[in-house]
C-alpha cells in the first residue's frame, strides 16, 4: 500500500526525543487544564513541539515571529483544533496585533521567543500566569529590565549548553550557509566572507564557510572573544577593512546597526549582505534603501533578493530584506531537526516544570535548570548508541 505522507510528518518523526515526551506527557497530562500561549516561528518543527504540549493537555493558542510565518503550518495546526493568530508578515505593527490577541487569551504559561509575548504581559499584567520560557538570546537581554514586574519563572533555553553548541553552534551556522546557497544559487569557494559576531552562531557560521573552501574574516566587538576567532585561525581585520574585502558578508550579533548606511562607501561591488540575528535590524536595510547615492534597486520578488545599483556604478545585494535568512526567502529550511528537536525537548521539561510549580519567582529568567540539560543530553545519546 502506498499513501502520500507531509513534510509535517517527516519533520514530527524525525523529532524523536519530542515523539517520546509526547508518548510520556500522554500519560501524566502536566498541562491539563492550562493554557499555553506560544509566539515562536510557525513552521514544521515547531508544530512538533506544540503537538507535544497538546498531547500533555495543554489548550495551545499561539503566534509565529516576525516574517517567518509558514501558511501550511498555520493551516495545520488550525486543523488540530489549535488557536492560531498569525499572517506571514514582515509588518511589525501586524504582528504585534497577532502578539497581543495571543496574551489577551490569558495564557497561565507562555512559551516566548524574543521576548515579545513577556513584553506585553509585564506592561499589562493578568492574574493567573505562572511564567514560562523564552527562546533567545535577544530575549533575554530584552525581557532583563523587566524582571521585577514580571517576578515569575522564566527559564531561558538559549543559556542551556545543549542549545548553545547543538543549535547555536553547529545547526545555525549550517543553516546560514545553506541559506547562502539556497538565495543565491553562487558558489562558496575562494570568497571572502565576513562574519559580524563570533557568539555561538558566528562560530558555527565562520566554521562552515571556512569548510566550504571560503577565505573568512571575523569582526567582534569583544576583544577577547576577537582573540578568540584569531586563535581559531580565523583573520580579524578591523571592521572597515573587513567589511570593504567581503564578497560576502553574514551579521549574527543580536544588536542593531551593525552594518548601516554610513558603510555605503566600503561596501564592495558585487557584495551580498545577509543577516542571521533574531531582528532585522542588524543591516539596516531601510536606510540603505533610501541613500541618495542609491539609483535603482533591482527587487527579485521570487528569491527575496535586491539588488541595489549606486552612482558610481557598483551594486550589492540583500537577501530577504535582512530578516534571518534561514527563516526567510524561497522554501526556508530554518536549523536541523535534531538540533530543534534537542531545544524544543528543552522546552517541553522546562514548561512542564513551571506548570507543576516546581520552579518560583527566584528563577526569573534563569538558565535550563541543569538536570533537564542532563535528563535531555542522555535521552539523546541513547539514541544515537
Ligand atoms: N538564525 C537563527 O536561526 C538563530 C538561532 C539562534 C539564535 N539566533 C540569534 O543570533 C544572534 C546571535 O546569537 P548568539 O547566541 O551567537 O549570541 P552571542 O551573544 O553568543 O554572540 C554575539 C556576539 O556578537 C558580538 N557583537 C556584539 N555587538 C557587535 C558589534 N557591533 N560588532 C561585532 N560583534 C558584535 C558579541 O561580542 C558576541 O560575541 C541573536 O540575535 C540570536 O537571537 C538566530
């Protein structure tokens, strides 16, 4: 017998620590009764994850990021009786709107990634959330001011040392570079590429063009993470040089205008700019847009490139308007399943704890408790042996 199988199911097999929590949460039901409100990107993997929580009773009412929205998701989860306020949308005004119908269900739990849904809820708190997990690093040092109105657990999955070298590390940067070939369709050989950011996601990504046959220089602000990259073997030229040599040229730090217009006169003819941070703010694309040294831009509607000609006759290239690009652009694949699956199994344990309230207030946003970091890490290597 022969029956046409989804990418959904492909990608909710191939997340097998996330099958057997669902199987376990089937059994011991940690949200029954609760509410969870989720504002992570809607796309395969995720649903994983939300089919998870789903399976332990959890009612789910949820929102993707910003621009990352996949229709089919949505289509999906609506289909399994699951709330979904959410367009594909690159406006952040329309997403908001998603964000605030989201926190207006009066979720007890919220599963966050940027900090968004936290950011609502602190300006207009409601009775009966129990806190819950935020995603990032962007997150993080967004919802950080704001712990004394929020005085709630919120455990951060991002410092968990699995999601760092499992997802950071190893799945973003592969994730950039096949994001690089899938845009661009060019090759990585004997280009130099420049890495904005040597975190974890910048290492992952230096390392993998350097691999793929590239000439790779890193830029970080912090001088001993510099030393860092320059020990790796990698150049760390200062920022103007480094940005006025790159064919191509990565932003993965968190923080905004990293590369802005004031960089139009290095900016190398024939360069392409892409950004890997959670916000599109890293390249500020909007003021590159309107510089009045910018005479036509070539938009690739398509394939989520533009291309923008100068005066003085060199021209440079954008993929996907400088949102992350593996989220973004023509069929976007987003980071490995095994890393999502590693992560999003981080998420469940972590949910799961705060909805038993084993966790309090003194664990406001605080790392991955560090036996759900080993519970997970074994888990995993027992199925790899
Ligand atoms: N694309 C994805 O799928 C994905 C996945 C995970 C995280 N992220 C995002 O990627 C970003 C980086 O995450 P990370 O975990 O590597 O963070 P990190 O904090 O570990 O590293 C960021 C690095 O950027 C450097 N930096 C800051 N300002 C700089 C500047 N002006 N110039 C050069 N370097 C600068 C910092 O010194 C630091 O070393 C965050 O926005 C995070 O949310 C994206």
């Amino acid at each position: 017998m022969q029956r046409d199988a989804t990418r959904i199911e492909w990608i909710g097999n191939s997340c097998r620590l996330l099958k057997a929590t669902a199987t376990e949460f089937e059994k011991t039901q940690p949200f029954a009764g609760l509410t969870i409100g989720t504002g992570i990107h809607l796309e395969p993997k995720t649903v994983a994850l939300l089919m998870t929580l789903k399976a332990g009773g959890a009612r789910l009412v949820c929102t993707g990021n910003l621009n990352s929205t996949q229709p089919s998701t949505v289509e999906f989860l609506r289909s399994q009786e699951i709330t979904v306020f959410a367009t594909q949308t690159t406006d952040p005004v329309a997403h908001h709107k998603s964000l605030e119908a989201v926190v207006a269900e009066s979720p007890d739990l919220l599963l966050d990634n940027g900090g968004d849904l936290f950011a609502i809820a602190a300006e207009a708190p409601y009775a009966g959330l129990l806190g819950g997990t935020e995603e990032t690093t962007s997150g993080r040092t967004r919802l950080l001011p704001m712990r004394e109105k929020l005085n709630m657990p919120i455990l951060v999955i991002n410092d968990s040392p699995i999601k760092q070298f499992a997802e950071n590390k190893h799945a973003v940067g592969q994730s950039l570079f096949e994001s690089y070939m899938r845009f661009t369709n060019r090759s990585t050989n004997g280009k130099r590429v420049t890495v904005f950011g040597y975190g974890a996601c910048g290492k992952g990504t230096a390392a993998c063009f350097r691999n793929a046959f590239s000439t790779v220089s890193v830029v970080d602000i912090d001088p001993v993470t510099a030393l860092e990259a320059h020990l790796d073997g990698f150049s760390t030229p200062l920022r103007n040089e480094a940005i006025a040599s790159a064919d191509v040229l990565v932003t993965v730090t968190g923080f905004p205008a990293i590369v802005t217009a004031a960089d139009l006169p290095l900016i190398k003819d024939g360069a392409i700019l892409m950004n890997g941070g959670h916000f599109p703010h890293e390249i500020d694309v909007a003021a590159f847009r309107q510089h009045p040294e910018v005479v036509r831009i070539d938009r690739y509607e398509a394939d989520h490139i533009e291309t923008l000609h100068l005066r003085d006759g060199r021209s440079f290239h954008i993929l996907g308007g400088g949102h992350m690009a593996n989220l973004a652009g023509p069929r976007p694949l987003g980071n490995s399943v095994e890393s999502m699956d590693l992560g999003f199994t981080l998420q469940a344990r972590c949910l799961e704890r705060v909805a038993r309230r084993e966790v309090g207030a003194e664990s406001c946003i605080v790392p991955v408790p560090r036996d759900i970091d080993a519970m997970v890490a074994s888990a995993y290597l027992d199925m790899a042996r």
